[in-house]
C-alpha cells in the first residue's frame, strides 16, 4: 500500500512539476513540447499493451480473450463520453486561449477542469496495474502516465497567466488536476483489490483508457503544429525503451 501511495503521489506530482516548468518557461516551444509528448505516448502505448491488455488475457482465462475486447471498448467508450461532455486538450487550445483578455478566462477554466476530469481514469489506470500482482510493470505503467502530466501541467500556465489568473490561484489550480489524477490512483487500487474478479476486466478498461487518450488526444496533438516527423520518432523510441524495460524486469 505504501508503494501505490507514493506511486499516485508520483504520478499527480508529475502535473505539478509540469506547472512548475511552465512557470520558469512561459513560452515552451511547441517542438519541445511535442518531443516530450510524444516519447510519453510511445511509453504509454507499450504500458496499455504489455502491462494491461496481455495481463487482461492472461488474467481472464478462457474467457480471458472476451474480457479484454469488451474492457478495451468499455474504456475507450468511457472516455468518448467524458469527451461529449467536456471536450480536452486539443479541442480547447485555440489560438485566442493565449490572448491577454479577461474574456478568455471561462474557456480557460473549462480547459483546466478537462484536464482534470480526463485525470481521473489515467490516474484509475494507473493503479488498477498494480492490481496483477507484478509492481514493476506497475511502476512502469504508472511512469508513462507520468511523463504525459508534465508537458499536460506545462500548458495549463501560459493560458491561465494571459487571462488575468494570479500566479498563486494557477499553482493551485494545477495542483488539483495532479489531485484528481492521485485519488483516481487510489480508486483503481482499492477497486481491484476489494473485487480481484474483476481484474481482467479492470486491466482491459485501463488500456482501452490509455489507447484512446493516446490515439484522440496526444498523437494529434502531437502533430499539429509541423513537428510529426520527430513526434513520431520519439514515439517510436519511448515504445522501445518501456519494452526493453520490461523485457529486463521480466
């Protein structure tokens, strides 16, 4: 339990880190951003297949198969939901959002609080891993979540300073996205350790989680702005170090 407290401490902290760059770094440019972003996804990517999908298979048995297609869709359907309701990052990054205009400030506060809501099953994702029992995959996955909240804290600065939010009231605000992110953490957890039938399942939803957070959110993001030659290579590269990395845990 102490290692999954730290883990969601970690993997929230990782946003706040994030602002604290933005803070130091007002104007980050998008190829940095982009680079980092992209490395995040390609850990991501690896961790949702190797450390949650397989393991749902693994996990489910003979049904194992069932459980995975069925996690996967569910997760990916629960975040298309989230996104009906409160659309995210690269739906909301408008060119206007960086305006020196108190106007902005209500689109800008519906840009942080999607972060946060998208938070919450990144955060269960995380710790529904430690859920199969293997703490390194776990730390793993937990650690590909975390590379994406630093650039994800990173841009909730710039926009919240130009509207008029006072520094103080903006640190605060990213320190309850990283929040949100450590009690989905918890969530996950305690989810599939009070219910271990539901694991396979849990794990399959996690990835599914993960694949579409990655394929709707961070790989067009990624690509918007004339950088998708190295995003994809970074991509590339962050998938091949988490799957060295669990070839040599394993």
């Amino acid at each position: 339990m102490k290692l999954v407290l730290i883990t969601a401490l970690g993997v929230g902290g990782a946003t706040v880190i994030g602002s604290l760059i933005g803070f130091i770094f007002k104007k980050i440019s998008h190829k940095f951003s982009d680079i980092v972003l992209s490395f995040a996804a390609g850990v991501m990517l690896a961790a949702a297949v190797l450390g949650l999908i397989l393991p749902s298979v693994e996990y489910g048995g003979k049904w194992g198969l069932l459980y995975a297609v069925v996690g996967i869709f569910a997760g990916a359907l629960c975040l298309n939901l989230i996104d009906k309701l409160v659309p995210h990052l690269h739906k909301l990054v408008g060119p206007d959002i960086e305006s020196h205009n108190n106007a902005n400030l209500s689109k800008v506060l519906l840009f942080v609080t999607a972060i946060a809501i998208h938070n919450l099953p990144e955060g269960i994702a995380a710790g529904v891993g430690f859920g199969s029992g293997d703490s390194g995959q776990a730390l793993l996955i937990a650690g590909g979540i975390a590379l994406q909240n630093i650039p994800e804290g990173m841009v909730i600065i710039g926009p919240m300073l130009a509207s008029g939010v006072s520094p103080r009231k903006t640190f605060i605000c990213a320190m309850i996205t990283g929040l949100v992110e450590v009690v989905g953490t918890l969530i996950g957890y305690f989810a599939v350790s009070i219910a271990s039938a539901i694991l396979p399942i849990a794990l399959a939803f996690a990835g599914g989680t993960m694949l579409y957070v990655i394929s709707d959110e961070m790989i067009p993001e990624t690509h918007a702005h004339g950088e998708q030659r190295g995003a994809t290579y970074a991509l590339l590269v962050g998938f091949c170090v988490m799957l060295i990395s669990d070839v040599l845990l394993g």
